[in-house]
C-alpha cells in the first residue's frame, strides 16, 4: 500500500550526512565553579552542522538555548577567514556555526566567534548575545578571568576589548606578513595538541602571548586544478628536516608594555605547553626538536626569567599529554612520565599510579585529588580491550569513577562532574551529571540513530596479543564458511582504533554486511598499552605490518571465519601509507589496498611528527628510504605478485598534500604496476562534503569486490 512517510536513509548517505553521527550530539562542556550551570555545544538536529551554545541549569534542570547561530546570523550564509578555516582543520573540526567558545573563571560570561564577528553572553542573565563591534574577522576570543575584558586575534594581531565593548585595542601587531601574535603555529595546532597562541593572567592583569614567525619556513602552493584559472593557497609548510617557524613568549601588559619570555630556545625550540593559574608562576613546557630532552620552566613575571622546575629526558622520545603540565593546589608540579615501563601520574616527587594503569591525560585537579583518563596497564590483573576509564587519583589511592565496559571521558569542577561514556551495545554517547558522585541531570542527544548495528568482538590476537576488533556480516552463521577478509586499521602513532565504543566500528560493520569478515588490529605504535608499545617503532614504520599480519593469523587459528585466500586492507592517513606497505611488501598476504590520502614520502611530512619517529632526515636517509613508498625500497614485491591498488586523495589537503600520492603512482607507473587513482577536487584530510563521504564508501565496496572476485 503506497505510503507517503519517509524512507529511511540508507547507511552510507546518513553516515555522511550525520557527519559520522557526530551532528546533534552535545559537546565541549564546561561546568561553573560553583557547580550552578554546565555549558555545552549542541545543534538542533542530527543533521543540522550549525552547533549552539547551551547552558544546563543544575537548580532547574533545565536546558536553554543561550546563543542561536542562525537568529544572530539573521539567516546569512556564514563566512570564514583563512584563518579560521585553517584552525578547524587543525582540530578537523567539520561542524559550522558556534564550534568553540571561551568563559571567565564564574563561567558567567561566554565569548565566542560567529562567522569572523565577535559576540558575547551572559549565561546566568538569559538575556539574548551582544555583538560588540571590533575589526574583524575574529579567531579564538577569551575573556579574562573576571569578566572585564576579552582578548581575541584579527589579522595575527592580539587584540582587547571590554566587555562591553569599549575601548577596542591592539596590544600586540605583526610586523610583516610572516609573523602572528596569539595564534599557535601549524605544527604546535596540528602535532602538539596546542591549538591557542594566548592566555589571561589569573588576576587578568596582563597575558602570556606567543610570537610565531614563519619567514624561514618552505612555502608550498595548494593548487585546485579543477579550476586553474585560480590562484594556488600559499602555505608554509614544515616538512622533516626543514626549519619550522620561531616561536618566542611575551608577558604583554593591557597598557602595551611587552617582556620577552627567556629560555634556550636554540635546545629547546618547541613551545609545547602553557599553563597559568593561581597555584604558582606561569608554567611551560619547551622540548628539544629531537624530543628527547624537554624542560618544565617557571616564568619571573617580572623579569622574563625562567627556572627549570623538572627536567624529562627519554632516549627513545617523550610525548605530549593533554591537562598537563599544571600546578596543584599546593604548587607541587602535576605531569605524566613514563617510569619503569608505564606512564604514571606524578605529583611532586611521587609517583601516584604504577603499571596497572595506563594513564593518557589529566582532565582535573583538585585540593584532594586528581582526576584523569586510563585504560589498563600491562599490569592489570585482566586485559580490558579497548576500554577508557575515568579514575580519582590522590596519595591514598585510585579510585574508578566511570563504570562498565566502554570508552569514558569527564570534565569536572568542584562537586559537579560531567561524565560522557560511549559503550559497545549502544550506539552514541552517553552524557550524565553527576554531583558529589550522584546522578542530577542527563544532556539530551539529538544524534540520529544509525541504520545499521556494529556487532563487534573485542579479542586479542598472534603471539603480541595484539587488541583486535572483528566484525562479521549481520545475521552470519557458522555454518556460512569463511568470509574474504577486509583489514580496516589506522595502525600508527596517535590512532587507536580498538575501542570498547559502537559508533566507531558502524563503517566497519556496513563493509562487513557487504560480504567481509572485517578486522581492526591496533599493533605497536598506536596509543593506549604502554609506553615499550608507543616506542617499539622507533627508525621502523614496517612493525606495524608486521602486526597487522600477526594479528590476522592469529585471528584465523582462533577460528574466525577467515578466507586468508581473499585479503584486502583500506585505511586513510597513517592507515592509507599501512595499506599501500601492505600490498607492495607483503603481497604474499594481501590481495587488494585502498590507500586514502597517504603519506608516502616521510620527507614530505611535518617536522615534529616525522622526526619523532624516524630522526633527521640528513642524518639518516637511509631510514627514510627503508620506510618509503616511493623508493626502490618501497617496491619490492615480486613481479609475479602485483595487488590491486586504489589510491584516493583530496588535492586541497595541506596536511598529507596531494604530491604524496602522485609521486607513489609516478614510482608505480616506472615500475610497471597497474594502479588506480581517484582524485577528489576541492578535497582537504577531512573529507567532510556529504556527496564524497557517502560515494567514496560505495566506491571502495566496489573496488574490493572487483579486486577479491567477490559475488
């Protein structure tokens, strides 16, 4: 019987339309000191990219709509600078609309930028946003700490307003069209973790301000030739063995005067982290550009002067992780190291966590404790694949705050705690307030909800005991046989992909109901064992293969229905470059590669990523050509054995830039080695337009059916 309702959307078009039901979810919370509101990013639908800001009333509860993009728009198309389209492929932000925001220490007053304009609202008030009128376009405002005055940057310059938007200044401008002040450079925003370039004084007398001068960096020419009668984007681009851009630290008085920040910048040239708060002296963190030495530095906010307040050295590397370093409450130094082969929690001089946990940030601290984000540790009593919990650590102890098997992260101040947890049975993200321990509140969700159910299986496989996920076709029975294999890892450093959550395995579960028992391996290299698991890579990216190829062995003598007779493999970044190593090195396993916007060439990508694992360039060449792509190194898969190749890239991405594919398929087209290419126009690392999400899933189904035969 005809009926008018609508269809439901098939996966592929809803994966891309939901932005991988990211869309409608809320987000980016803050809660107030005084444990009154918690603020969040939501937009109004689960396919409505323009996010608002909210505010949850935990007197109420209620929820309100404290800032609506479109009203302040007034329903006109929103405009972004270079600037800031750069800083959200940076974060790979692809929602529009309010997609950050800024509070004063009360978290009474928001700031934040709608299409290169400045607003600001009163959250406790309810009355509707003020625009204040200043130069523009407007990247990052913050307000200061008590809610007198907001800085923000236009035109790499930093620039102070009042609240009420009077007495609109400059206090620091660049000095030619090199240099910015308050921004973070590309390789601080892409590869630090460091997305600002600012921050207020506790008592919001002045700022601490990062100077980023990128004259001696290479310049590289981001061309569109789908349409050549446009200019090609000029962009600096760092790559391995070149210089970066200097970076220096000014204390900036609101009166104008300026004091350079001293430190060996000739050891230590890498601004990885600022930190001020009232427990102590402002706090950095500088590293060497080989990352094996770093300094913690105390700042005279008088003088410029710095102390070394603890010193990391690592003859491997030392990595970077998010909340520290900070001050305690009683000035003792908060940071994570890794000590007798686990990352711990350090306060002082003590060690608070051992090798049960494997800690990866710190989310909050407290007079009486600190609170952080861990998964199991080689240590634990029981493996806990793929699982991320949220633990209360102090000299008493540690204490599991999240509950059950999933992936969990929170945001804390005082007694309230915001606690978002997404698990294996459930599709989405779960978002519940807690106060003093006690449920009060859950955020409400307008994700949409998937057409399809992953139906994963969290094991461990080959003698490493790699974390593996494996999907197999909804409905399968055993009585089915054995199924062509589809590996679907990202396999590298900062990438895992084997976590205790539903939403990341839906793309692996639609690839699996087309036919494909589907693995996801996380081998050496990628995050969350141990620290001897980061760092086994070092001079070598090929381990990663080799656990990808363990891994699935292992699987197969565990009894999956595996088809080692059909293998194919895809991935995209570091798991496009997996992909591509995959069929021309190991052939013998491998029947079919999907390469999406892989880095090929290591001495074309950036300068604190490269170098953190593979050294120097002009010091070691040879290591370089022993992980390529594109040298005699990187093809050496017998003639006789020549796999299937796809190779997809957006020409406008400046991260993994398009010449890494087409020099990989210059080297295979010498070599004599049919490929297949597939350009995306207009294209960056994101993919984030609807029409090539959905259409790149129903491409590579298709190459990999035509590839492995496969009905």
């Amino acid at each position: 019987m005809p009926t008018n309702s609508p269809q439901p959307l098939a996966f592929p078009r809803q994966y891309a339309r939901t932005q991988r039901f990211t869309l409608g979810a809320p987000r980016a919370f803050t809660v107030s000191p005084d444990g009154h509101h918690v603020l969040f990013l939501r937009s109004p639908s689960g396919t409505d990219r323009a996010g608002g800001l909210w505010s949850l009333d935990l007197d109420g509860p209620a929820e309100r709509l404290v800032a609506d993009p479109q009203a302040l728009l007034g329903g006109a198309a929103e405009e972004l600078s270079a600037q800031e389209r750069a800083r959200r492929e940076r974060s790979r932000e692809g929602s529009a609309g309010i997609v950050g925001y800024a509070v004063d220490a009360a978290a009474s007053l928001a700031a934040f930028a709608l299409s290169g304009r400045l607003f600001a609202a009163e959250v406790r008030t309810g009355a509707a946003p003020r625009e204040l009128a200043v130069p523009g376009p407007v990247v990052d405002p913050r307000p200061s700490p008590d809610g007198q005055h907001i800085a923000y940057v236009a035109h790499g310059a930093l620039r102070v307003t009042g609240a009420d938007g009077r007495g609109d200044r400059a206090l620091a401008e660049p000095e030619d069209a090199h240099t910015t002040y308050g921004l973070a450079e590309f390789i601080a925003a892409e590869e630090m973790q460091r997305s600002r370039g600012y921050w207020w004084a506790p008592d919001s007398t002045r700022l601490l301000v990062a100077r980023a001068d990128d004259s001696a960096v290479q310049r590289w020419w981001i061309a569109d030739p789908a349409h050549p009668d446009r200019e090609p984007a000029q962009v600096g681009y760092p790559a391995a063995g070149t210089p970066n851009a200097e970076v220096r630290l000014f204390l900036q008085e609101l009166d104008g005067g300026r004091t350079e920040v001293v430190w060996d910048r000739a050891r230590h040239p890498y601004l990885a982290s600022v930190h001020w708060s009232e427990a102590g002296a402002p706090l950095i963190l500088v590293q060497a550009r080989d990352q094996r030495s770093q300094r913690y530095l105390a700042v005279d906010t008088e003088s410029g002067t710095t102390r070394t307040v603890h010193v990391d050295e690592d003859p491997v590397w030392l990595d970077l992780f998010p909340g520290v370093p900070a001050w305690a409450p009683d000035g003792k130094l908060v940071r994570i190291a890794d000590e007798g082969g686990a990352r711990v929690l350090a306060v002082g001089d003590r060690m608070l966590t051992g090798g049960q946990l494997h800690v990866r940030a710190v989310l909050d601290i407290s007079e009486g404790d600190v609170l952080i984000s861990a998964s199991a540790g080689e240590d634990a009593a029981a493996p806990e694949t793929g699982e991320i919990h949220v633990y209360r650590v102090n000299e008493l102890g540690v204490e599991r705050v999240s509950e059950g098997a999933g992936v969990h992260s929170a945001v804390r101040s005082g007694g309230v705690t915001v606690l978002a947890s997404a698990v294996p049975d459930r599709p989405g993200t779960a978002v519940r307030v807690l106060r003093d321990g006690k449920e009060v509140a859950v955020l409400v969700s307008y994700a949409e909800t998937p057409a399809l159910t992953a139906r994963v299986r969290l094991t461990e496989g080959g003698a490493r005991k790699i974390p593996c996920a494996v999907l197999l076709p909804t409905g399968h029975r055993e009585s089915d046989g054995a199924l062509p294999v589809l590996l679907d890892p990202y396999g590298g450093p900062h990438g895992q992909r084997v976590v205790a959550a539903q939403n990341p395995y839906l793309t692996s579960q639609w690839f699996a109901d087309q036919g494909f028992a589907v693995v996801v391996a996380d081998g050496r290299g990628t995050p969350g064992r141990s620290p001897g698991w980061e760092k086994a890579i070092r001079d070598d990216f090929t381990l990663t293969l080799d656990d990808q190829v363990d891994a699935l062995h292992g699987l197969a003598e565990q009894g999956f229905p595996l088809d080692l007779g059909r293998v194919a493999i895809r991935g995209w970044s570091y798991g496009g470059y997996l992909a591509a190593l995959a069929v021309l090195r190991r052939p013998d396993v491998f029947h079919a590669g999907i390469a999406g916007a892989p880095v090929t060439d290591w001495r074309l990508y950036d300068t604190h990523y490269t170098e953190r694992y593979l050294g120097d360039p002009a010091a070691q060449p040879e290591v370089y050509a022993a992980n390529s792509l594109v040298t005699g190194d990187g093809l050496t898969e017998p003639a006789d054995q020549v796999r299937p190749l796809m190779v997809i890239h957006g020409l406008a991405d400046d991260n993994v830039v398009a010449a890494h594919t087409l020099r990989l398929s210059s080297a295979l087209l010498a070599a004599g080695r049919p490929h297949e290419v597939l350009p995306l126009s207009g294209v960056t690392h994101m993919t984030p337009q609807e029409q090539v999400a959905e259409n790149l899933l129903l491409l590579q189904v298709d190459f990999l059916k035509r590839s492995l035969r496969t009905p």
